[in-house]
C-alpha cells in the first residue's frame, strides 16, 4: 500500500483505504428491463403500421367533365348515405378535356370495384321529371357510388355526368327498345302498362350506323313479369291525334305524358301461342302509336297496281285496303300519269296486300297466290273506292266481288299485276245521272213543244168559235128544260110516294107481328114443317125397305111369309 505524500516538504500521510476490503468486479447476467420500452414501442408501431397496411383501402381514380362541387380532402364518397371514403386530390387530366379525381376507400370495398361500377356526383339538380339532391344544399356535394359485385376488377372509372335513375340493386329489369327517332322521349320519362306507370326511361343513345335510337327502360318488380317476348311498346307522347277514314281519333296515357313524354305498353290477346321470358339481349321495337302497336305483323306482302279512271280526292298514303271490312293492307304510293299515245291521264295507285292475313284451310305451302288471284279475278274480284267517312271525306280501298261487272283479266305492269277497278258508289252515281241527263237531252223536247203549241192554237180557235158559242146556248136551254121537269115532279108525284112508303112499312110491320114467336100462324106453321118432316122419315123409311125388298111392290109386306 503506498503512502499518501503530505506535500512536497512533509513526511507522507497515511492511506485512508489501507486495510479495507477489495472490490471484485463481476459481469452483468441479464438485460436490462429499461431496453423493454423502446421494443414494446418499436412492436406496437410495426403492429400498428402492418395494420394500417392491411386495412387501408383501396384508391380509385375517377374521371370527370368538371370538380364543381368537388374539394379535396372533405368531399366524401358514400353509398346509401354511408360514407365510405374521401376525395384525396383532384388534379386536370393531361389531354386538359377533364379532371381527375382521386379517392381513398374504406377496407373492404375492393370486391365492389368492378368494371360495371360506377360513379356520378350527387348535386342538386331540377329535371322535367322532378327534382333531385336537395339534401346538398346543406352538407355539399359528394361523390355517390353504385356498387356491383360481377365483372373485372377495375381502379379506373369513367364518371358519369347525369345520376341514374335506377341502381343495380333496385328490383326490376332493363329492357332495350329501338325506333328511328327519339320523338319527344327523354330521361326519366314513364312507361306506362294500362295507364299506370310502371317504369321509367332509364337513357338512349343513337346506334353505330346512325339507322336508328336505342332507348333503354327500366320496369319495376314484379311488374316485369308481364314483358314478354310478344308484348308490344309503343311512343305515348303527347297526345295522339289522327284523321283518317275511320274518323277523328285522340288518344294520350296521362298528362305528364303529354308534357314530358312517355312509353306505354301491352302483350296482345291473340289465338297464338304466349310469348316467352325475352333474353337479356333481346330488342324490342318501338312503334309510333298505339294502332301500330297492336297490328300484326307479317313478313309476306304482295304488290300490286290499280288504275282509276275517276278522282281520288280523299285517298292518302296509308289509307287501309279491305276485303269485306277487314284490313288486308295499304296504299304505297299514288301518281297521276299522262298517255303520249291518247292523251289521257291516269291514275296508278300502288298498294301493298299482307295475304297472310287471310287465313287458308288446309295447306297454304300449296296454294298458288298468282293462281289464285287469277281466279278471284275471274269470278269477279275488282278494287273499289270507298267513302270511309263523310266528317273528313276520306276514301279507302275496298276490295269485293262484283259478278255483274264485265269479265277481266289480271294484267301485267312492269314488276306489278293490274288489279281491275269498278268505279265507286258515287262514281257510279254520276255516271247514271249523267245518262238520265243525255237522255233528257236527247228528247225532243223541241217537237213536242211545237206540237202542243199548234194543239192550243187550235183548241183557242175552237173556243173562240160561233158554234162553240151557238152549242153553250143550246145547252143552257136544255138545262132549263130539265130543272122545270124536276121541280114539276117534286110537286106532282112527291106526295103519291110518301104514302106509298108510309103503306109498304104497315104492310111489314102486319107481316112482322103474323110470323113473331107465339102467333098461331108461327105454331100452325112450326106443327105443318113438324108432320112434314115425320112423313119424310116414313117415305125415307119405305125407301129402305123397298131397296131391301123389291118384291113387296108384288106380294105386299108379308107376301114373303
């Protein structure tokens, strides 16, 4: 143990830690619990962070026109009112034509994310059909989502512009209609089923080689189930007013179809058999209106060609052909046609014949059509113009056998058969008055004139004549002569004749009183007619036994004995 030196000059001291016991250093056999808290710490991250990870959810990118309404981070993304994520960033797309909207869902979304997902910012909105987003007025604009499971995953999305009318999970089913134009249909529009409405147009669009509009409806569940393979859709816009020679017809579904347009339609009753459940891809034609609608429709159309001679004032494109009142086809085309060769007009009128209309018995693949018309000719087939209606003073086409028109022929015009025509009632009409009027003309209404001219000259100068005159004289003498007569009988022999009457009427009353019941002449006479009728009996009783007994006229009664 070494000393402690006092100082430089003094004896050193003593060491104060002489004697005590050495120290023994061990090494450390554990670790410390102070290194516990940064690993909890660094544990508790990594969980929370792995966490975050796993239960972040997914980021979409959505593609708009405009970000009116739209802020990042407070416009929320929601479903049913839920919100399920939040606009991150908005930025302008690189071509400048729109913007992109970024969001941030929640954990669980992605099985929703599909290509058929789709996107529109829910804004309040004033449309023809209603009114929509008015809850935003207060809480904003937010980005609605329409979820669906079925289809490729997607990230990416094209937002719409217009909000749907209809969600995939509302119950109902999408049908497709077709028609060349849109008319006045719109989105939002009704489709009505026998005046109530069932359904809505749901969007449109105009087909790749611009033929026609594709209309999309939606109809509600159940009454989807009345859409079948034959169920007819027809244009209720507006209202439906037509002149034809039927008549004046209107017809609307209700009054906001009139304002905003609408859809209506209908399955036929028919004799054949019920159409099927349509296809997902199936298309249904839209037909302008209601008549349209329930006409049937045939593939097979003949053509053929009627001159007339008369006028056709009141016959339009469209007019119904009929066979006995029934609508067999319509009229095409009407021209007014000059002859070089006579000069004479003439009027072709092109119709149009749906001979499946006609129902055959038996095999119809077996009937000759050219054939047959031929013979329906023959027997006295024509085509006639008729008055549909006196109000509008439309004509229609009537077809008819007329076995008193002269014999004729189906002819040949171009690609047509001529049809032969009669001429119409009225036509007909005047053509008779113009023969009673050629007649009348014909009569000599000159000669008979003259004739009763020289009749009257002649019975004036008879009138006028002194015999005449001589002859009236006369006559009135003679007429002198006869009224003296009778009044000279009335004196002489008017007495004479009364008590002639007033005799003849005692006589038969005497007569009356002698032949009355209870007068003996009526008993004398009743007892003579009584023996007369007993001795008839005997003479007719003395006939039969002589026819009997001829031999009594010899031997007497009892001679046979």
């Amino acid at each position: 143990m070494s000393e402690i030196e006092n100082g430089p000059s003094g004896p050193p001291l003593p060491d104060p830690l002489e004697g005590a016991p050495a120290a023994i250093v061990k090494g450390r056999s554990g670790v410390s619990l102070v290194w516990l808290i940064p690993i909890v710490a660094l544990l508790i991250g990594g969980w929370l962070a792995v966490k975050t990870f796993t239960e972040r959810g997914p980021t979409v990118k959505i593609e708009f026109g405009t970000a009116s309404g739209l802020e990042a981070g407070k416009t929320k993304v929601k479903f049913k009112d839920v919100d399920i994520g939040q606009v991150t960033s908005i930025d302008v797309s690189a071509d400048l034509k729109s913007v992109i909207v970024t969001a941030e869902l929640k954990h669980g979304s992605e099985q929703f994310l599909t290509e058929k997902t789709r996107f529109w910012v829910e804004r309040p909105r004033v449309t023809a059909s209603g009114v929509s987003g008015l809850e935003t007025l207060l809480s904003g604009s937010f980005i609605a989502i329409d979820p669906v499971r079925n289809g490729k995953e997607a990230r990416r999305f094209k937002g719409l512009e217009e909000p749907p009318l209809f969600t995939t999970s509302e119950p109902g089913t999408r049908f497709t209609l077709r028609s060349p134009t849109l008319a006045s249909l719109n989105i939002g529009a009704p489709v009505y089923y026998r005046q109530i409405q069932v359904g809505q147009v749901a969007g449109f669009s105009l087909d790749e080689d611009g033929e026609a509009v594709s209309i999309d409806v939606f109809v509600f569940a159940p009454h989807d189930r009345l859409v079948s393979t034959s169920t007819r859709f027809w244009n209720a816009s507006g209202i439906d007013f037509s002149m034809s020679a039927a008549g004046v017809k209107v017809d609307t579904e209700s009054l906001m179809s009139v304002l905003i347009g609408g859809v209506a339609f209908d399955t036929p009753d028919t004799i054949d058999a019920p159409g099927e459940s349509p296809a997902s891809d199936h298309v249904f034609p839209l037909y302008a209106n209601r008549d349209n609608a329930h006409e049937k429709i045939y593939l097979h159309k003949e053509r053929y060609l009627l001159f007339f001679d008369g006028s056709v004032r009141g016959l339009s494109v469209g007019a119904p052909v009929m066979l006995r009142g029934i609508t067999i086809g319509k009229v095409l085309d009407i021209q007014l046609q000059l002859s070089v060769e006579d000069l004479q007009f003439h009027i072709p009128v092109l119709i149009e014949v749906e001979p499946e209309r006609i129902a055959v018995r038996g095999d119809r693949g077996a009937l000759d059509e050219t054939g047959m018309i031929r013979r329906l000719v023959a027997k006295g087939l024509r085509a006639q113009l008729k008055t549909g209606s006196l109000i509008t003073g439309q004509l229609y086409i009537e077809l008819d056998f007329y076995p008193d028109t002269p014999p004729s022929v189906l002819a040949k015009e171009g690609d047509y058969d001529v049809l032969p025509t009669t001429p119409g009632s009225l036509e007909a009409l005047t053509n008779k008055v113009s023969a009673i009027l050629d007649r009348l003309e014909a009569f000599p209404f000159d000669r008979i004139g003259k004739d009763l001219t020289d009749t009257l000259a002649g019975a004036s100068e008879i009138v006028n004549s002194s015999a005449l005159k001589q002859g009236i004289v006369e006559l009135e003498g003679s007429l002198a002569e006869i009224r003296a007569l009778a009044e000279q009988l009335n004196t002489d022999i008017a007495p004479d004749l009364a008590e002639t009457l007033r005799q003849t009427t005692a006589t038969l009353q005497g007569v009356r009183r002698m032949i009355e019941e209870g007068s003996p002449i009526s008993v004398e006479l009743r007892r003579s007619l009584n023996e007369i009728s007993g001795a008839a009996r005997s003479l007719k009783t003395l006939t039969d036994y002589l026819e009997r007994h001829p031999e009594a006229l010899l031997r007497g009664k009892g001679g046979g004995r």
